[in-house]
C-alpha cells in the first residue's frame, strides 16, 4: 500500500487540499470554504480524507497531514485565521501563547499527525522535496505575492529562531519614514517590493513624470503587476522603471540577507517572479552589486520550479513528509 500524505493551504476563503506521493504527484485533490466554523473545517478535512481513501486505486495509506497558511507558527501550533469566522484564531486576538492550539486540536480530529507552518517555509520545504532546491541545503525563498514572504533553509532545516517567527523578511525596514505597512510600521519591504509594492511605485511615478503611459489612468484598485508587466514589456518606460525600483531595493535587501545565512541560492516565487526577466534581471544585478565581496558574488538566482497552481499543496505535504523521515 503507498504511502501518502496530506497537504492544506489554508486561505483567506477558501482551502486546497491534495493526496500527495513520496515523489510530488498529487493523486486526489478538493477545496472547500474556510468561511465557516473551527469545527466544520476540521469535519470537512475528515471528510475529504475518507473520500480520497475510498476513491483512490490503489489504495493508499494517510501517515501525516501538513498545513500551510499565512500567519502560522510552527512553535507554537497556532495561525492567525484573519477573514475567518474561527473563534479564537482571528485578529485581533489574544497573543500565540493563550490561541487555541490548531495543530493538536486539528490532529484529535482527524487522528493523524499535523504538522503547521506558515505559507512561505512550506513554499521552501516544498522547492527542497520536489522543486527548484532538492540539490541545495541552504538557501533562501522568497514568496512574492500580494505581500512578500520568506523562509530560511539552513543545513538542510527550515530556520525558526526561538519563537518560531525567524525570516519574515517582508517586515524589514527599508526607509523608516517610508511607506505605510499593515503592520502598522512605515517603510517594510513588502511595502515596495510586492505586487502591491509594484503598483504603489507605479502611481508615485506617474505623480513624478509627465511621461505617456498606458498605465495613466487606471485605477488603483484596477491596475495589476500583470498589466505593469505587460506594458513593461510593451516599451513603456514608467512601467520599466517600476521594476527596475522594485528590482534595485529587492537586490539591496537580499544582498543584506545573504550576509546571515551565506546560501548557496536564491529562489524565487509568486505571482511577481512570473514577471520573468523584468524582475530577474535587475534583482541580480543589484545583488551582485550590493553583496560583500567576501560572499558569492555569482550567487544563483532562480525562478521556482513547483508548478503554479499546486505549489501551495505541494510545500503543505512537504511539511508532513520531512516530519515523517
């Protein structure tokens, strides 16, 4: 009978989950809505469990589930289940050390071991088992989507530091006066260097510049780091300038970041590393040109290889797989 685990990503509305081999292949998968009840979720995880056991030929055998979701920590058991009706978890609430435990009350539910962390460390366990960083043991991941998020790979282990919260480089400071941060601080990296970064750096240059663009008169709300990219791509040069900014202060922090952790790489993935070279290239460049000398000044940057639409899933049962080795 082969063993298989099982990978969540928990989002704002809505859950993936996926039957995934030793070897990455997810052989079932469902989504339901997060939108109701702490206990319905867990009901609903049991139920999918159950029917992926009586669907799937051969059969196989669940040793473990791994969940990944924003605001997660692996320490402590807990998430911050923001835009969920899940008493107890939302913010604002009571800090990790009084929320409810979701690990151990999710494993009593069902049976089977849970292992939970954030979205980005998933990410980066999930490119060690089955993407772009199953021959490094050190290296850093960078999710950039709507925020930016990040996991630290370090002698083959996910870097914690003593409350489980170590490598948020999203939260960074770049300009202490900068720009506002839901955090509630100024001047975060994700604040620049995000898609929403990305977008923000487009309308401060459109107020700066006097330059023709198709990006002048879109809406905030309507304009997406696609339609940066695609009119970057197009020759327009206030859509080329946002990414070389976005580039610039991506490579400066990243250059920072290297100085902690000396990897052998750089791996990036989202929404806004779809940009390809745009992003790539000035990234690179402004890494090489901020890293000390005393590091690898050729040092890789590379674009995920987990496959876009089931990468979340796929760095969940990754958790669940390197706590069963």
């Amino acid at each position: 009978m082969e063993k298989v685990v099982i990978g969540i990503d928990v989002g704002g509305t809505s859950a993936k989950l996926g039957v995934v081999n030793r070897a990455g292949t997810i052989r079932w998968q469902t989504s339901f809505s997060t939108q109701s009840s702490l206990e319905e979720f867990f009901a609903r995880v049991g139920e999918a469990i159950q029917t992926a056991q009586a669907q799937l030929i051969p059969a196989v055998e669940v040793i473990g589930i791994g969940v990944g979701a924003p605001a997660a920590n692996a320490r402590s058991g807990t998430l911050q289940a923001v835009n969920m009706n899940w008493s107890g978890n939302a913010r604002p609430g009571p800090p990790d050390g009084r929320r409810p435990n979701f690990r151990e009350a999710l494993s009593r539910a069902v049976g089977l071991p849970v292992v939970l962390d954030n979205d980005a460390n998933a990410t980066a366990l999930g490119e060690m088992y089955f993407g772009a960083a199953q021959h490094l043991r050190d290296f850093i991941l960078v999710t950039l989507g709507t925020g930016l998020g990040s996991g630290f790979v370090v002698n083959g282990n996910l870097v914690y530091g003593s409350d489980g919260l170590a490598g948020e480089m999203g939260h960074i400071c770049v300009d202490m006066n900068g720009r506002d941060c839901a955090c509630g601080r100024k001047g975060c990296l994700e604040t620049y260097v995000s898609a929403n970064g990305l977008k923000r750096t487009v309308f401060e240059l459109l107020a700066q510049r006097r330059t023709e663009s198709p990006l002048r008169g879109v809406s905030y709300h309507a304009l997406t780091a696609r339609m940066v990219s695609e009119a970057a791509e197009a020759g327009d040069p206030i859509a080329a300038e946002a990414f070389e900014l976005t580039g610039k202060i991506l490579g400066l922090k990243l250059a920072d970041a290297v100085a902690h952790t000396s990897p052998e790489a750089i791996i990036l993935f989202g929404g806004l590393a779809g940009a390809g070279k745009l992003i790539f290239e000035p990234t690179a460049r402004y890494l090489k040109q901020f890293i000390l000398h005393i590091y690898r000044t050729d040092l890789p940057l590379l674009p995920s290889a987990l496959p876009g639409s089931d990468a979340a899933v796929l760095g969940a049962a990754a958790l669940a797989w390197d706590n069963n080795q």
